[in-house]
C-alpha cells in the first residue's frame, strides 16, 4: 500500500475511523470491567468470597488474552472494520444475557466468553490504525482508542456502581450493555470509504502462515518483547489498584457504596488528559524514559494508597492512573511502530495479549492479596512488578538501538 492510499490526518476518512475507534474503545472497557467495582455485591449474591468475584473480571480478560492471536487471523481474511463491528455486536449479545446467569460459574463462564468474542475488537481496531492511518497520525489515532478506553472504563464503573445503589448489580451490566449495543450499530453507518487506490477492504489470502510468520518476525524485531513485557506489568499494576481497591473502600473504616465506590473510577478522566499529552512528551524524552517516569510515579501514587486518609488514598490512585496511561500509550504505540510493516497487526496482538494477561493477573491476584494479607501486600507486588519493568528499560537503555529513521515516534 502507497502513501496515498493512507488514511491522512484530516481528511474525511480519517475522522469517520477516530470517531469509530473512539466509540470501540469506549464499549471494549465498558464490557470488560463493569463488574471491577461490584464484588461485594456479586460474591453477596452467590454467597462466595470476593476472591472468587473477582474471577468476573480475570475471566474476561483472560478471554481476551486468549482470543488475540487466533481472531487475529480473521481480520486479516475477512478485513478489519467489518471484524471490529461483528465481534463488537457478538460480545454484546452475550452481554445482555450474563447478568440473568444462575450461578457465579455461569456469571464467570459467560464473562469468559464475552472477553474472547471481544479480543478481536481491539486487535482489529489498532490494526486498522497500524495499516490504514499514516504513520505520522499513528501516535494520535492511538491516544484516540484509548481515550475512548478511559471513558468506558469510567462510565462502566461509576454508572455500574450508581445503578447497583438505585436498583442491582445485575440491572447496571444490563444497561452497559444496552450502550455497547447502540455502539455497534453506529459502527455500521462509520465505515470509512476507501481511500482512491486501495480498492476496499485488506483482505489477505494464507492468513494462518502469515500470522505465524509475522509473530517471528516481531518477537525477532529488538525492542518489541521488552514493550509487550512492560504493558502486562503495568496493567498487572492497574488492575491491582482499582480492582483491590473497589473491595477496600467498601469494608471498614471507610465503608463506602457500590455507587460511591464507583465514583473513584471518575479519576480515569486524567487518563484522558494524560493519554492525548503523550505524545508531546515522548516526542521530547523519548519512550524508554517516558515510560521510566511513569513507573517511578506508579510507585510514588501506590505508596500515597497506604495512607489511611481517603483524600490521600484518591490523591495516590490519581497519580497512578495518569502515570499508568502515559506508559500504556508509549508502550502500545512503540510496539506497532517498532514491528516491521507486515507483522504491525501481529504485534498489536502480541501486547495486548500479554497485556490482558497482566490483567487478569493483576485483578484476581491483588484481591487475593487484599483478603489474606491486607493492601500493603498490593502495594509490595505492585512495586515489585514496577521494579521489573524499569529493569528491562534501564538495561536497553545501556544498550539502545536506534530507532529506524522512518519512524515518528523516538524509542531509545
């Protein structure tokens, strides 16, 4: 594909795909972690534990880390936009039927199967960045995505949670999938015309060799294992944060609602502001050691969250969001414009995969933590996985390669 045959920054085209990926990262995270701030109320419901609750959101991304690669492959037979709105439309679907589940394992198994039907979602909609946008809108078309990923996420958690106080639990999943719904079929009227010259849709024929291929390739390409290793240790980091958190507010001294709960995820608006201004930092510091000052601010916001104050506490989960988002963006942007032109997709899958995988970690992982052993055990593993991401960082540091000069985006 030429340069002319790119989406440019501008045109009509370009903005009919932002306004689409907007809307697909705002209906992925208001699937993937509405139940995040509602485990007391579901493990109440099941009479189980909220260890066994949390297993509502580590299935869902472990779904998704799991469908990455495979529904990869479609996208490349059956071309991006039309995946990204079927898969969405699919998800959905399972969505308005989870929250009438009869058993906490039905709850969990249909999460699971929302997160698989969705992992194409987000692969096909940064691949669709990755090919179709112009490398020099790369960086902003991403911070697009996943400015939508902040609002969902925040919209899923504050109206989950104030829906819960009003009415249940189950009706606040219902009415977020309702609005995933109405997503979707906007999607249908957003796909963009082709561009002159690129005679529609990418549609590749040996999808599976390609794939398979393309993974080598990636994996060999120097830089992109160490950024897809530093989006699952943060997100490991993140999930811990809001999901043990949403437990510990609600227990004693600080005894909070679901909806009040909820009302902490408005903080994610930083991950906003925090998302579009990446990459005038990155432009100025370069990527390793953006992402160096953001571990180092993880650590800053997790160490405010041992505080007994709840302003304090909110301060630190402030902190955290903003530095967390700033180092996704750098990371998820880093690995599509490191990985060689025919694998860009592949690489995608790659870091979402380990990042989800993070996720699922970090969820179930932190809350089991919180139960047994109190929040500073969170807050040791958080810092722990941070210690590590800024390792592999420090150490490419010391024996950076340059970036090609074609890229837009400084990864040294």
């Amino acid at each position: 594909m030429s340069t002319s045959d790119l989406f440019t920054r501008g045109s009509a085209a370009y903005r009919r795909l932002m306004i689409a990926v907007f809307l697909v990262g705002i209906a992925i995270f208001l699937m993937m972690y509405n139940t995040q701030g509602l485990l007391p109320q579901i493990a109440a419901t099941y009479g189980s534990s909220e260890t066994d609750a949390s297993w509502t959101v580590s299935a869902t991304t472990l779904g998704m880390a799991i469908g990455f690669i495979p529904l990869s492959t479609i996208a490349l037979r059956r071309g991006y936009f039309v995946k990204m709105t079927a898969f969405l439309l699919a998800a959905t679907t399972v969505g308005l039927l989870v929250p009438f589940a009869p058993t906490l394992g039905w709850l969990i198994a249909g999460r699971f199967t929302q997160g698989f039907l969705i992992s194409a979602v987000p692969a096909a909609a940064l691949a669709l960045i990755a090919h179709r946008v112009d490398p020099i809108a790369v960086v902003d078309a991403t911070g697009i995505y996943l400015a939508g990923n902040t609002i969902g996420g925040l919209l899923s958690r504050v109206l989950t949670g104030l829906l819960t106080d009003v009415a249940d639990w189950q009706v606040g999943l219902f009415v977020m999938s309702v609005i995933c719904l109405v997503c979707g079929v906007l999607l249908l009227f957003l796909r963009p015309r082709p561009q002159p010259g690129t005679g529609g849709p990418i549609v590749v024929p040996g999808a599976d060799t390609r794939m398979r291929q393309a993974a080598a390739d990636s994996l060999r390409t120097p830089g992109v294992w160490v950024w897809c290793a530093t989006g699952a240790l943060l997100m490991c980091c993140f999930a811990a944060a809001y999901t043990a958190l949403g437990v510990r507010v609600q227990q004693a001294p600080f005894n909070l609602s679901a909806g009040q709960a909820g009302a902490i995820f408005l903080l994610y608006v930083i991950g906003t502001i925090a998302t579009a201004r990446t990459r005038v930092v990155v432009s100025r510091y370069g990527a390793r050691r953006t992402v160096l000052g953001a571990i180092a601010l993880l650590v800053v916001g997790f160490a405010l969250t041992l505080s007994g104050s709840l302003l304090v506490i909110l301060v630190g989960v402030a902190i955290i969001t903003g530095a967390f988002f700033v180092g996704h963006t750098t990371a998820s942007s880093s690995v599509s414009l490191l990985a060689p032109p025919h694998a860009r997709s592949t690489a995608s899958a790659l870091y979402l995969t380990a990042y989800y995988v993070g996720s699922s970690i970090g969820s179930t992982g932190s809350t089991t933590l919180f139960v047994h052993a109190g929040w500073l055990a969170v807050v040791i593993g958080a810092i722990v996985a941070l210690a590590i991401a800024a390792g592999l960082h420090l150490h490419a540091l010391r024996a950076a390669v340059p970036a090609p000069a074609r890229r837009h985006v400084t990864v040294s």
